[in-house]
C-alpha cells in the first residue's frame, strides 16, 4: 500500500509547484526525490492602462517620403507613385538628396527645406544615412515615422546598434516609430497607401497587423483578387518602438476597423499584451496567425512541468484568456474576418442547414459535431411548415434537404422557416449547381432574408466555379460571407460562436488569498539557500505547502528517536519516516523508508534502524535527519505546478499525478490568475 | 494490494475481450464481475479476388440515350446535348417514345428499333417506365446500363421494391447497373460527357468515384474553373448493383487514371473493399472523404469495446490498413491528387524549403513538424555552395531564406542546391511578390529544375492575387502542383509521404495459431449456454483465456472447503478466494472476498466464512461455489477487447487498463487480422 499525501484543491489560483516524485519513490518507483516551491506571483508589475492615440500614422495631415526617387522599381519610387495615386487629400511632400521633379512634382533637398508642418514622414533611404534624417525630422517637428529601410538589428551585431540609437534619436524628439525594416502602412478610409501594394484593396473594416512585412504583400495581393474589403494593414517590421500592442490599441479606437487581424511571430510584452487584448476583445474580435509554434516549444527545464509546457502553450492560453482566436492558417483568418464584419454573432447553440443535396449537408453536419457545435432542433411549427411546402421527398430534419431541383422560392421558404424559428440562432444555406438550380435569384432571396433577420448569422456555402460565381459575388457584396466549400462556412461560424461564447464569459476576478504565513516561507527558502540547496526537503516543502493554506499531510524532521517519538504522538498514528539527505537518491532501496509505524516502539526501533542502514549504505552521506510523516490512506494523486512563461509569465499545471503523468499528460494549464469558477 | 492478473502480451491477433473489471473489482472499485470471451475471427469468409472489366461503361462503343429530349431543361435534352458536343466517337443512338428529329439527329421509338449493337444505354425517363425499357436492353443486348432516374430506394418503400425488380431485370439479361438515382459519368480520354455537366473538364489522369452526385456536379464546375485535369468522373447513386468497389477495380486497370478518389457516405462490403483496396493502393494512390463521420457513431453495446470503438473509427482504421488516404475537405482531396497526378513520391524524410520572406517559412515549418513530417538538415556541401552564393543576409539553414530582393536567379540558385543535396528528399518552393519579384521568371526555374530532378517532388507556394496568377498557371500547367497558402503545400506534402510510407509497409502475413485448445472453449460455451447465461464467470473465462494459449493465474471453482483447500494446494499460496453467483453483483461489499490466504487452515476458515457471509447477505441467491484464484504480485493493467464492425468484420483493442481506461482512452485499435510487427 503507497502512501498518498491528499492534497486539497484550493483555488486554481496556487501558483505552488509540488512535484509527486515524493510519492511515487515510495510505492516503488525510482525517481529522486524533488520538491520545488516558487513564490507566488505578484501582479504589481503590470504597467498601467495607457491609450496611445497613433494619429499621425492613422490620420496623418501631411507626409514626407524621404526617399522619394524618379527611378521606377527603386522602393522610394514605388511608394511616391502608390502615395500619390492612392487619393490621400493632405499634403505631401518629396524628400531626395539630389531634388528636382518626381513624378511631376517638386521635390525638397532636406526635410527641413518643406515649407509647411509634416505629421508623418515615411524614410526609405540605405541604413547608415537614417539618424542623421531622423535629427532632421526631429528638428521639423514630425510626429511619427514610419522607416521602411532595413540593415538594422534583423541583419547584424552592428545593425541592432544601429537601431538602438535609431531608438534613442526617435526618443530624444519625443516622435514614434514603425519599423525599421517594415513595408509600410495602407488606410483605404483616409486613404492612402504608403506601402509597395500596386492597387488599394477595397474599402472594408479589417484591420490586419503583420510582423512578416511579405506575408502582408502577399495577402495585400491575395485580398485585393478576392475582393475582401480592408480597413488599414500595418507591417510591424523590427518593432523597435511602436509594435502590435500599440497598433492594437490604436485599431480598437478606430470606428473604422470592426475587426483586428494578427500574424505574430513574437510578443515581447506578453503581460501587457494580454491585459490590453482582454479589453479590446471586449469591444472587437481580434484574430491571430502565431508563427512559429514549432521551434520554440518544450525547451524549458527539465522538471515535470518544464517538460509539458511549451512556449506555444503559454500563447495558446494567452490568447484564450484574452478571447483572441487563434486560426491555423492565413486563409482561415481571412475567410472569418469577412463574417464578423458583415454579420451578427449568434446569440445561442442551435445552427440549421438548408441544402439542395445530401453530401454536402453531411459533410457540413459531421463537422459541425466535430467542433463542438450544436446541431438546432427544428420547432413543431417550423417541420409543419416545411412539410407544408416541400416536397414529400424532401428531409425536413436538419439539415433541411430541400432537394436537387430546387428553385429559388423553394429555398426562399425554407431559408425563412429556419430563421423564424427560436431554436435556429444560425444558419448555413447550401447550395450545389444541379440541373434546374438558379444560383444568382437564390443568392437574392438569401441576402434579403438575412436583411430581414439581422440577429442570426447567416453564412452561404455555394458549390462550384463558374455556375455560382456570380451568385457568390452577389452575396458577398451585399454582406453574406460566401464560401465555396462547406468546411470553411462551417469552421467560419465556429469562429463567431468562439467570440460570441468569449464575451459571455464572467469577468477575470480572481480570489485574493489574506492568509498566506509569508514569514515562514520566507524563513524556510532563506535557511535552504544558505544552505546551498536548490531543492526543497519534503518536511519543508510541506511546510510550504500549508503556508499557503493548502492541507497537507503533517511532516516533520525528527534528530533522535526520543524527538521522532514525539512527533508521532503529535501527529497521530501511523506514522511514516523517511531518511533525509540530499546524498541517499533511492531511499527505498538501501531501507530508508519504513511505513506503518503504529506506536512509540515501532518508531524507536524505526529511527535506529534507518540510520544504521543509511550510514552502512552511505556512510559519506550528509544526513539531515529522518522526517516522521502522517500515514494517509490512498487517494487519487493530482499534479499541481507552475512555470513562469518568459512572454506571459506564471502557467499554472494541474492534472492527474503519479506515475503516468508524463505519459499520459492529462494536464490543464490556464496563465494566472484565474477566476475561482 | 491488489490483485492482478498478468495477462501476457500474445501477438496482437487476438481476439479475445478481457475485462479488467475482475481486478478493480477486488482492489476495491465497485463494478460488477464480467468477461466476455469472443470467437476467434475466421478468414474463410473473405470472397475471392475477381477483377470487373466494365468496358461498356468506361470505354463503350456505342451509347443509346433513352429519354432523349429535345426540351431544352430537360435531363434527357441536357445528357443529348452534351454527349453530342462531348467529342464522342461511338454511335449515338437516340431513344424518344414518340420518335422525331432530336437536336438534328435521328430517335427511335424503342432501342429494339435502333440498327447497329448497343453496348450502353443510358436511361433518363419516369421511374416507373425503367423496367420494362431495362427489359427492352436486355433483349437488344445491351451490356450496361446508367439510370440516371430517381424515384428507387431513395424516395420510399415502394421506389425500394422497384429497384429490387430492377436489379433482378437487370441480372436476367446478364447486364450491370450504374445508379439508379445517380448523374451519370464523364470520361475525358474517349471521350465523353453522360451526364448534366456542361463542359468537359480539362484531360488529366483523375478518377473520382461520387456516392453524391450533386458533390460530383459541383467539384466538376469547380476543377473546370480551376482548370485541374480530370479522367474519369462515376456517380455511384444508389448503387443497386455496381458501387465504388467495381469502379475502383476498374480505373485501377484503367491506364488513362492514376489516382482513384472516393466520396463515400456508406460502404456495404466492407471486407471486400479493404481487401481490393489494399490491392489497389500498391499500384495507384486512392484518397477518400467519408461522410457521415458523426451520426453513425458509439452506438455500438454498452461493452467498454463498444463504447469506445465509433463506427468512423472502423472506416479510419480500415482505411489506414489498406493505404487509402482518408481526408478531411474536398478542396484538400483534389489539391492532393494533382500532387500526385505530376509529381514523384518521397523517397525518404527530409524536407527543405526555399523562400523570399521569413514568415511563410516559418509558417511552412511549423506545420512540417506538426504533422510529424521532418525538416531535411543540409549538407555541408549545399551550405557552403549557398553561403557562396546568396547574400549574407540570407539564411543558409532550413528554411533557406534568399531575402525579399530575390531575383529569379536566385531561386534557380537555391532550388537547385536544395535539389542536390543527398539529405533533401523533397522540396517546397515559397514565393511572396515583393517590390523586386519576377513570379514568372521564377516559376519557369522551377519547372525547369522539378523536370531535371525527377526523383524528388517538388511543390511550390507562390502566395498572392494576380501578382503571382501567371507564373501559378506556369507552374499548374507543367507539372509543378502550386499553391496560394503554405498549409495547402505543405499538407499535400504530407499526402505524399502517407502514401509513400504505405508503400514501404511489410506486406500483411498475419501469424496463424495452431496451438488452440478449441474443443475446451466450445465446452465452457455449451456449458455457460445451458446455464441461460450470457456472461462468463471468471474461472471460464480464465480457462478459456488459457485454451487461447495466454497465460492467465490458475482460477478453480471449489464447492466445499476441502476441494478449495486442494486447489489451493495445486496452484498454491497465497491465493484469493470469491464468492461466484450471477446475483451477487458487489462480493467485496458483502465480504464474498478474501485475499491473501496462506495456508490451508486460512482457506477453510475464508471457504465458510465467504458462504455464512454470502447466505447472509442474499439468501436466495443461486451460490455456484467460490473460485480460489493465485494471488498475483501488483503489475500493469491491460485491457484487449474486440467489437464486430457491421461493416468491416472484427476490431481489436489493446491499451492501458484498470479503473482509468473509459476516462483516458489510452486505447489502440485495429482491423483483424494483423502482423506481428
């Protein structure tokens, strides 16, 4: 029989890491014997709550490219040429060394040669002539700048020094930067495009920061042929000053933007990060890419938690906690910013389909139960009604199979009885090209009734290439996210539940623990470091343990038999003791553990007999002592440990403990603090 | 302590379901005694192999459509008009009952009126004029039939009995039946087009089997608007008489196809199909979407077996078995079997990524390691050839980042390092237009470099809009499978390493067991079913467990204290005794249990202590006598069971038992019979 110490769930909110090696050694295993403690985290270090008001990158009056170039393909040509042909109504002005005309316009030999105020300066010049412009811009009274030019810290030992003083320049002058190394910026509502994108993207209310200056340009170019409307694009580069909290922050004050997208590859800030999300998702879904989910992970120490605990993790539940939906792919992103811009979010469980043909009602039904969403269960009214207007052959379950020769009235019916009833609070209408299908007056009749009922999302999967293509384009432009594959309709409103589930959630309370005896914690870590050890004995970190209030079985450290005695009597029979010594690794097996004890002799002749057998087995041993411990029967063994995140900060493990722990992994981790729930 | 029986590992083709409940049972969990024993599983009843030549379907020399129309709107108008524009070089014959000129051709009034042979009729009328025109095939001589009508199995009992009568008309006449219910078939390399699809869809070497036909319809609009090459296109409907298995046997043999794909909701023949599948997948990849994954599922008997095995779980197991791919979307399905139409298989690991922006390459390799494919580390050689000939900048490891200023020169560069590189088994092209990105140049590099490296698939992720349309369709057009979003190249990848590591599977030589004590099963199974119960007691179970030739503790049913003592004896001490009655459902509760007996005055005393205690606690309990088992020192648990697909025949289960095994699920499944492996 092992003996099992019972420790008392207390709140999620122990931020106490006990490893339980000390058990499973007992019951025969052969693990060293480690208990760790870690002080409880505190949460004063978080920084206040600050509203940045980017402006002069969101709204500027006036900009300066300094850079500007007349030779086509050169970067600062491009961006002239995109400024000026992208509609921006404030002043712009053109910086280049050697002036004369650009592009038909005058151009001025230095920043400090423009005759009027610049907001914003956009600097696309080689590295090493950058501070020395950015003095100038200082002198002028810009605002912010926005760098495009790279050879800072992304290239050498010299370039992060570079941008150091980069920094410090920026700093000096009280301005903000974006970049270095970044490809710009792109307001369609402003507008203006200070970026490399040929074309404007239509005008829409995305908001997308990216830390990969390509990937933008690619999706730039990929929404622009899909015709996804954009708000504003912002590409991070180095993140030397400004990076995606600030940009976050400005996007959430923005009546412009209604949803804000991220591809992250890092988050230096991670605390902040978080509590900044938290309040902005309140307001608006935020959405992310995490780049770099593979390299980074599991390289933490070598401890049960260490081990289980990616970095990955510790984004995954950041971005959880704060309600940011994470998406697997870029594709994905985009396809769910669409519906949250055009549609409402559902306000319970229960999602009809309405399709003209079996398979794709099937497959769109698998995976609905797959993710975890709620087929809804027509009202009598709602069957009635259909079986009323349908066809016999047809399903009036759900999905509702309305059949391959359906005309659009069929669908117009059926589309309107699923919306009318109470359990529907979302809907998928499907649509595969069949023989008698008229996809565009379909289209018609779905769009109108998803004007007539706003309250319930309603996403479109239309089948197909050219036999749908218009009917698709018909119902993207008039605010029904249209999808040409079942999956992406059904994971797109898997998004908007994740949201509208996120915002429903209690607000973060979590407990405040008064009784924590702080002193002795502090008396017991002091005594260990003093004496060399970074590993806690048991009879201290129990001792730990109940300081923070949580039930753990009495362990004490006895030095003679007479005193172990009398720690028995104290704690009550039977008792369990323990040789102690940071040299004896596998106390079981040279006879340091000796279980059961039922009286005062027992003990004596215990304590006697686990010395001689230790000395005899080690006589080089440093022995602390033997540690005389409450016998506790079996119970279920639980893991609870803590890792501190260097981005987000304390993880908190809790799970099944024993032996198959690092098998089996049946852990949770949540960031804390957490709310008691 | 409890007891446990060492259940030892036996190969894994047996079949035999052991609860563990006996053991949790004694250690003190409250569940009640059950075993089940289960034949062992014969392979007799597999049926021969027997190849289907359905020529008259994929290759027919002649084709009557009966039901011609010359109604615009109409099937019969649709499948005329296009079988006539298809290209199709065989006699048309056109069938109308009331005769006339149709889209300027001659129809006859019955196909007995039609001069030359008829190999395939295709039959487009009400469905209750099928028959007796079937009949009219069957007399002219006709060798198969499509019946494209509805109105069978699909719709009612009645349409059920009708398309008993038509398969049983169909046999007579010693012809085969493509539907009814179905849309028809496409071919691109007769080639013709019998069904509702208006134009053709690009040649290529794509067979697609279709349970939806709306699916097909709608996968058909959409290959043509993406301009993916297509072979051979089948809707299966209601397969009356041919289904997936007999087309699958066909475009296997069909030179013209080269991948199969599936869309099944249903598989009849089970066994058949994973034995021609697994045939078929060493000659061909076949790829398949099931759906229907959730609403069939765990509705199999409250057995742990059944609760855990889902009825999906068979289909992903069988399909795993026999190598078919099994797929999550559609869209993923054919962007799959273009890899595999143009490209070679991975020889081995070893994936290297060229590109021209650090995010998509990260992106790329987050998802290699996430789906267990392995990055390739390159040579020395291939680094130092890099390093010579990039910019210092770029990243000469894996990713191989060549910088956003990448001209095509160097990606040819790059690509063809990569390509050399004996560590670099496959390759994955990422381009993102950036301001100094020739797409197209670089595409054709690509193309040129794929063709000089034949043995290493090369797939490209060129991400964008119409940037980077033009070198896609380049790359699309000569046999280099592109991509506008990494995950997309990166699982099609994973696509082919599946089937390449499939086909380097040890062929499946299942060990057969001769030493199988079978006359004393069948025994303990007469015996059990004379005695009206359906569940064993543990000392048959363990006997039969033991015929099976898996070493169980001795168990021994003792009616009197003597006859317990000398089993005691015989298999000797300590030993456990318990209480055997089908109405004592909690023994250790009424103290029908007693372990740990040591000598044979102990069993006598535990003998009538048991009964006095038994007696006593149910009196009218039907008492079979108390087993005296070997006490067995503590050991891992095991469960192995084995559940009876309806579909797929017997499924083995081997994992982690004991008291755990419904809450971790920690349990491996596979279709009998197996290799040892």
């Amino acid at each position: 029989m092992g003996q099992r110490e019972s420790i008392q769930e207390h709140g999620i909110c122990l931020t106490v890491f006990l490893e339980k090696a000390v058990n499973t050694e007992i019951i025969g295993e052969k693990s060293p014997s480690k208990v760790f403690i870690v002080t409880i985290y505190s949460l004063s270090g978080l920084e206040g709550v600050s509203y940045l008001k980017l402006d002069a990158i969101f709204r500027p009056k006036s900009v300066a490219i300094i850079g500007a170039s007349n030779t086509p393909g050169k970067v600062g040509y491009v961006l002239t040429n995109n400024l000026l042909k992208s509609g921006y109504a404030g002043s712009v002005y053109l910086i280049n060394v050697r002036g004369g005309d650009i592009l038909g316009h005058q151009s001025y030999k230095s920043i400090l040669d423009v005759p009027g105020d610049v907001e914003l300066a956009v600097i696309a010049i080689p590295s090493q002539y950058v501070i020395p412009t950015v003095e100038q811009c200082g002198e002028k009274g810009v605002e912010a700048l926005i760098v495009i030019s790279a050879g800072f810290k992304e290239t050498s030992h010299e370039g992060a020094e570079l941008e150091k003083k980069l920094v410090e320049t920026v700093k000096r002058y009280g301005m903000r930067l974006q970049g270095p190394n970044c490809l710009g910026a792109i307001n369609t509502h402003v507008p203006y495009d200070m970026s490399f994108a040929s074309t404007l993207p239509k005008k829409g209310s995305i908001g997308f920061i990216t830390q990969s200056g390509a990937l933008g340009t690619a999706i730039l170019d990929w929404i622009i042929a899909e015709e996804i409307g954009f708000g504003s694009i912002i590409s991070l580069g180095n993140k030397a000053d400004l990076d995606e909290i600030d940009f976050m922050e400005a996007m959430a004050e923005d009546p412009d933007i209604k949803v804000i997208l991220l591809y992250l590859e890092s988050i230096e800030r991670g605390r902040k990060f978080l509590e900044v999300a938290e309040r902005i998702v309140k307001k608006k879904p935020v959405m992310a890419v995490k780049g770099g989910t593979s390299s980074a992970g599991a390289k933490a120490a070598g401890s049960h938690t260490g081990a289980l605990v990616g970095s990955f993790l510790a984004y995954q539940k950041a971005f959880d906690r704060a309600g940011v939906i994470l998406t697997e792919s870029m594709e994905d992103l985009f396809n769910y910013a669409v519906a949250f811009t055009q549609q409402s979010l559902p306000d319970d469980e229960g999602i009809a389909i309405v399709t003209n043909a079996g398979g794709p009602g099937i497959l769109s039904t698998d995976l609905v139960e797959k993710l975890g969403l709620k087929m809804a269960s027509l009202s009598e009214e709602t069957v009635e009604k259909l079986e009323e207007s349908l066809p016999e052959a047809a399903s009036t379950g759900n999905p509702v199979d309305i059949l391959g020769d359906a005309l659009p009235d069929r669908y117009a019916v059926a589309v309107e009885c699923a919306l009318q009833d109470p359990n529907v609070h979302a809907l998928v209408v499907l649509l595969t090209p069949q023989a008698m299908t008229d996809a565009l007056t379909t289209a018609k009749h779905v769009v109108d009734l998803s004007k007539r009922y706003p309250d319930k999302p309603v996403i479109s999967v239309f089948m197909g290439g050219d036999w749908v293509a218009e009917a698709a384009e018909h119902l993207k432009d008039n605010g029904v996210p249209c999808y040409n594959f079942p999956e992406k309709g059904i994971k797109t409103l898997d998004a908007l539940y994740q949201y509208s589930r996120h915002l429903k959630l209690p607000e973060l309370k979590p407990p405040v623990f008064d009784d924590i005896d702080r002193e002795t914690v502090r008396r017991i870590y002091d005594a260990v470091r003093k004496d060399g050890r970074n590993v806690l004995f048991p009879h201290e970190a129990v001792a730990i343990v109940q300081a923070y209030g949580v039930n753990a079985p009495p362990s004490m450290l006895a030095s003679s038999a007479e005193e172990a005695v009398g720690f028995a009597e104290e704690i009550g029979y039977p008792v369990v003791m323990k040789i102690v010594s940071p040299d004896i690794m596998h106390k079981t097996d040279i006879g340091g553990v000796e279980l059961n004890l039922n009286n005062a002799n027992m003990v004596r002749i215990a304590f006697e007999e686990i010395m001689r057998k230790s000395r005899k087995a080690q006589p080089l041993a440093k022995i602390y002592g033997i540690t005389v411990d409450k016998m506790v029967p079996r119970g279920r063994e639980m893991i609870i440990g803590m890792s501190r995140d260097p981005q987000f900060g304390p993880m908190v493990m809790f799970g099944l403990g024993g032996i198959y722990v690092n098998f089996l992994k049946d852990v949770s981790f949540r960031l804390a603090p957490m709310n008691e729930r």
